[in-house]
C-alpha cells in the first residue's frame, strides 16, 4: 500500500527519495516528468497532483559541473524554454506562480567538494531554504535571482538519493 507516500507527497512540496541503487528512483523522475507533458493527464499524476499540471524540470545531478556558477540554475537555463534573460524571467515567472516541479535526480552520484563557494549542494541547500546566497557574478541578475529563488519556495522540489547516504 502506497496511500502514505503518496499523502505525503500530495501535501509537502518537498520530497526526498531514498532507496538502494538500481530500485528505480530515476526511472520514477523520469517517469513524472513525461507523463506531466501528456496533454491528459495519466492516472498516476492525476493522484500525485490532482488538477494542477506543474512544469517538470528533470535535473541529472551527476552530469552538472560542480565549479561552474549556479551548476543547477546553468543547467535550467540551457534548456531551450530558459535560455538568455527572457527565460531567467520566464522561470522566475512559473516560480512566483508556483508552477514548478524540480525533479534534483541523483544527489549520492555528486562530488561534495569541502572548499568554500558554489556547489551543486550549496544550490540545493538554497532551493530548499527559498535563500539566496550571493556569489560573485550576481551584480547583473541579483533582482531576478533573488525573486527566484525566494519564489521557488512555493514549488515543489523532490530529491533521489541512495539510502546508503542518509541511513547507517
């Protein structure tokens, strides 16, 4: 019986996945992210979200660069719907509406560097706070990505990881 989690996830718009490797955490993201795309809804998302449709934005942790600047904001805005300063505002805009599903696939599968400064961890722990933490490279975007990152506080936000990493 799945009735819990599936309460669960229809009532926190955050979510942690853990299971051992190979149980099928990134098929499910996968799976989510697609069937959110279908015109009509399939069973499955209709349970999970009832009549809301939210974007998925499907983020494989493990192919970000952790040095780059903001790695999983990079990775967003490379996407064709997100690219050059109309789409940081067209994602802030979705944010603010609340109509964002980060699907943070893999998190046991990143390098977690002990230095200082921007990392894929960093980001996440941003994501989940609705904090922004200014990094150098800001100056220019600093209006938007703060009204992001405040916004994406009202979206839901899920993260895989293999169970080995939080459970001894």
């Amino acid at each position: 019986d799945h009735s819990e989690a599936v309460a669960a996830i229809q009532t926190d718009s955050r979510a942690l996945f853990l299971a051992d490797a190979g149980m099928g955490k990134t098929t499910f993201f996968s799976y989510i992210a697609l069937t959110l795309t279908f015109p009509r809804g399939l069973p499955a998302t209709k349970e999970l979200f009832g009549d809301s449709k939210p974007l998925p934005i499907l983020v494989p942790l493990k192919v970000l660069d952790n040095a780059a600047h903001r790695p999983i904001l990079t990775y967003i805005r490379g996407l064709p719907l997100f690219r050059g300063t109309s789409g940081l505002r067209r994602l802030a805009k979705l944010a603010n509406k609340g109509q964002l599903l980060l699907l943070l696939d893999g998190y046991d599968e990143i390098y977690i560097s002990r230095e200082p400064g921007p990392s894929i961890k960093s980001e996440i722990d941003s994501f989940f706070s609705g904090t922004l933490q200014q990094i150098p490279g800001d100056d220019g975007l600093l209006p938007v990505l703060t009204d992001l990152y405040r916004s994406l506080f009202r979206n839901r936000i899920w993260l895989s990881s293999r169970r080995e990493q939080y459970i001894a």
